[in-house]
C-alpha cells in the first residue's frame, strides 16, 4: 500500500506568516497529502479557517525580541528542548516535505528537519528576509520568494513564486471594480493581523476632513486594535460617518471585493489580497520593520500605478485627506489602479509552491 505523503509547515503567530500557510495547507490537502501545521499559541488564533483534516500542534516559542535578561539567558535552552522534542516526533512520523514559512515558533520543526535531513524549504513572505528565515536560508533546499526582488544572503537563490492567498481571496481573484461614483463608497481600513495605531489616529480624522459631497457617500470597514476600538467607533459616529469597527475581519475579502479604495499597512498578505482582488490602494508602511520590509513589499504594486505609498513619518490627516480625495473623485484613475493592481498580481503563487513542494518530495525519495 502507498504511503500517504505528509507536509508539515511550521508557521509563526502573525497573519503574514498563517495566511500562505493556510493557502498552501488547502492546496495540498487537495493534492491528497496529509498535513500538519506546527505554530505557537499566537499562531493557533489564526487557524480557525484552516481545514478541519489538517493536524495542528502547538510549541512552546521563544525569542530574543522579548522579555528581561534572565528569560533570554534561557532561550537557547527552550530553543534546543523544543528541536529535540520535534526530532522525536518527526521519526515517529516522518514528513516527506517540511516547509517554513518564518517566525520563532518554526524554529524547532525546520531545526529538527535539518537535524534529520529532510527535504526542506522556507517561504519569505516579504522583500527581506525575518531573522528565522534568513538563520535557515543556507540550511534548506529550496527558498521560494513572496517579494521580487528579495534581498538573499550571497551565494543563496530564490525562487520567485508569490504569496500564497487564501481559498477565499482566490475566490473573488480579478471582482468586477465599482469605480467612485455619486453613490455610496466603501473604504477599507486593515492595518495587519493586529490593527496599526496610527492608521486609527489618522484616517477617521482624514475621511472627515474630505468635502461634504464626497463623505457624503463613504462608508468606512476599520480594522482596529481593542485598545483604539472605542475611540475609533466614537470618532466615526460623532463626525456622522457611517462605519464598521472591528478588532479583527473574518471577511477581509468580501469586504475589499467591495471597496472602491483600500488604506492599509503593506504585509505581504495584505499586498497580495489587494494585488490579486485588484483595489486601489494607499499603502502606509510600519515604520519599524525589521530591514523596512514594508517598503519593499509595497514597492511593486507603486511602480505599477496601482497603490500611492506613504511613509509612516510622512503621514498626517491632510495629506491623506487629499490623497483620498484624488482617488475618489477621479474614477477613470480609479479604475486604471485597479487594473495595474490585477495585472501585478500572481494568482498562481499556491500552484508554484506546491509545484516546488512535490519536486522537493520526489527527490527525496
């Protein structure tokens, strides 16, 4: 009897790192593999809408990022304890193929597969490599790029495949754009998996800010985090704008099949829903960024017309009053952005990764 293959992808606990994650676990599970995802309990949040078939664990993560001097004296303690439990797990039940798609919680299954020397590989979601990504990038078989051009140790090649989208987003891949109009307009806020402050501080007061003939007509989905959430909801009813305030969407992709404009932070995921739906989009990078990654991801879809980029130390309510504001009134422009954005989408990403995940595997055999 033919043993069923086994994928195991180890994900960190953010959406950038479980959304291609999930893409890939459909895509695979469609194929006929069994799956398994190893994340943390950060990561667990996101696995709601991940398919029942696929076997979840949990780990224990650790950082350096956080925590005082005596709890990252212990982290290489926790880091080797957590590789040596994955060592044993994964003889117990060998993974044709382990792919890693960054943060600390898929150090013990890559280091474990290193460790065993299973067919591996990583999948970078943004222009820069994350620190995981890049300690594994000389220790794997294949590294398969979200961004182009990504910025690779020497000596190291990449593969350029995209991000992954969900089932969800693939669904509604290229929806039919409502330019602006005299009717009503949708504009959705996302600022990552957790919110962004600083998109709650300036875009309410900047959708107030517009013309009374075009705010008129907004309405306004805002992704925002539990702390701003009562502010946020306060702001848009007093000024009279007609909004949907939420911690988190579980409807990102209905929602922005339906906005004439997207205003958001440029994670990978986000980039790639909004590129493979096609909207127009304002795109504030998270200042912050480990190597500014956000700039490099939001840079294809500027170059193509189909996003205006604003750098976070840059962003003030008038500015993007006024930016909005050209979007909104010009709906050819609109419209053009749209088009740019699906024409810089790969839709295809989930089909060349597993493409790569079955070379992988019929090469270890």
């Amino acid at each position: 009897m033919t043993k069923t293959p086994l994928l195991l992808i180890a994900a960190g606990g953010t959406g950038g790192h479980m959304f291609p994650a999930q893409a890939l676990a459909e895509a695979m599970l469609a194929k006929g593999w069994r799956v398994k995802l190893s994340t943390d309990s950060r990561g667990a949040r996101y696995t709601g809408a991940f398919p029942e078939a696929v076997d979840i664990e949990q780990v224990s993560s650790a950082t350096f990022a956080r925590g005082g001097i005596v709890s990252k004296l212990g982290v290489p303690f926790r880091i080797l304890g957590g590789v040596m439990g994955a060592v044993m797990k994964l003889r117990r039940d060998r993974p044709d193929v382990v792919v890693g798609f960054g943060g600390y919680p898929t150090i013990p299954a890559m280091g474990a597969a290193t460790v065993l020397g299973l067919p591996r590989m990583i999948h970078e979601q943004n222009g820069v490599l994350g620190r995981v990504n890049e300690l594994f990038a000389k220790r794997v078989n294949a590294i398969a790029c979200g961004t182009w051009p990504t910025n690779l140790p020497e000596g190291v090649d990449g593969t350029h495949t995209g991000n992954p989208v969900r089932a969800t987003v693939l669904d509604r891949a290229g929806a039919g754009y409502i330019p602006p109009g005299d009717y009503p307009m949708s504009i959705l806020v996302i600022g990552g998996s957790q919110g962004a402050r600083i998109l709650s501080d300036i875009v309410p007061p900047a959708i107030d800010a517009l013309p009374t003939e075009l705010r008129k007509h907004i309405r306004v989905s805002h992704q925002a985090r539990g702390e701003d959430f009562d502010r946020v909801s306060k702001y848009y009813y007093d000024q009279g704008i007609h909004a949907d305030v939420q911690e988190f969407f579980t409807d990102i992709p209905e929602r922005m099949s339906e906005a004439q404009l997207v205003i958001s932070r440029s994670g990978a995921s986000s980039v790639a829903d909004i590129s493979v739906i096609g909207r127009p989009s304002i795109l504030i990078p998270f200042g912050a960024a480990t190597g500014d990654h956000q700039t490099a991801n939001a840079r294809g879809l500027a170059e193509a017309g189909a996003a205006i980029v604003i750098p976070e130390g840059l962003l003030e309510v008038d500015s993007l009053s006024e930016q909005i504001q050209t979007i909104l009134s010009h709906p050819q422009g609109a419209q053009d952005m749209s088009r740019a954005a699906i024409a810089a989408g790969l839709p295809n990403a989930t089909e060349t990764l597993v493409a790569m995940v079955e070379e992988l595997a019929s090469k270890g055999k």
